[in-house]
C-alpha cells in the first residue's frame, strides 16, 4: 500500500494524525471497547495514541486516493437525489413517462439499491450438507 504523503487521517474523536508520520497501527485486545479500537504508534512520540476506529478504517484512509475520498460525497448526492423524485408529483412522473421515457420508479429503485449495504448471506444449516 501506497501512504499518501501529508494526509490528515481521522483517528476518531477530534483526533487526527499526518499520515506520513503515523508508524504503526495495533489493534486493542484487552479493554478494547467504544473510543479504543486501535493503537497508533506515530513519529516522536514514546506512547501510542487510542483510536476510536478500527486499524483498517485508518489504513484505509491513510492510503485511499482522492477518489476514495468522494464516496461518501457520492453516497450522499445519491439519498437527495433520490428524496428529489420521492417528491415528483404523479402528474410529472407520468409526464416524464410519456413524453421523456424516464421511468422515475424504476430509477428510484435503481438508486435504492446501489444505497443498500450488501446483504450477508444466507447461513445454511450443516446438518443439511450430508442429507
């Protein structure tokens, strides 16, 4: 992984951290908990700073590229947008309809779907593997 050279990367908390200067990351294993998540081991400091996120969140953030940054921007253009044609009238979306082809309902769904976290899969039940 490529660390992206003087970054602010979000500790958690109010706590940010260049990321150039941030050495090592360790999960918590005991009292691990709300507000300790990670300890980040960082350039002139003898104790580690508690992160509140979790060691991938910040190796993440430490080496995403400026357009990893825009997703959540992305995620939240796509919730207005979708509130927007929550809103359309009936006389539009059928206007729309017959006049442009735009089909508001389905592009609602569409957009709907992309917002939804990914679902975990089904657990199957190991006893039904050797019947």
């Amino acid at each position: 992984m490529e660390i992206k050279r003087d970054r602010m990367v979000f500790l958690g908390y109010g706590k940010y951290w260049r990321s150039d200067t941030i050495l090592g990351l360790m999960p918590i294993e005991e009292e691990r908990g709300p507000k300790r998540r990670t300890n980040v081991f960082v350039e002139g400091r003898a104790e580690p700073i508690i992160a509140s996120r979790t060691e991938q969140s910040i190796l993440e953030d430490m080496g995403a590229s400026d357009a990893g940054f825009q997703v959540p921007a992305l995620r939240e253009a796509v919730t207005e947008l979708l509130a927007a044609l929550h809103e359309l009238s009936p006389v539009l979306r059928r206007t729309l309809q017959q006049e442009h082809h735009f089909d508001v309902e389905t592009w609602e769904q569409r957009l709907g779907e992309l917002l939804r976290a990914p679902r975990a899969p089904e657990s199957v039940n190991q006893n039904e593997l050797f019947d």
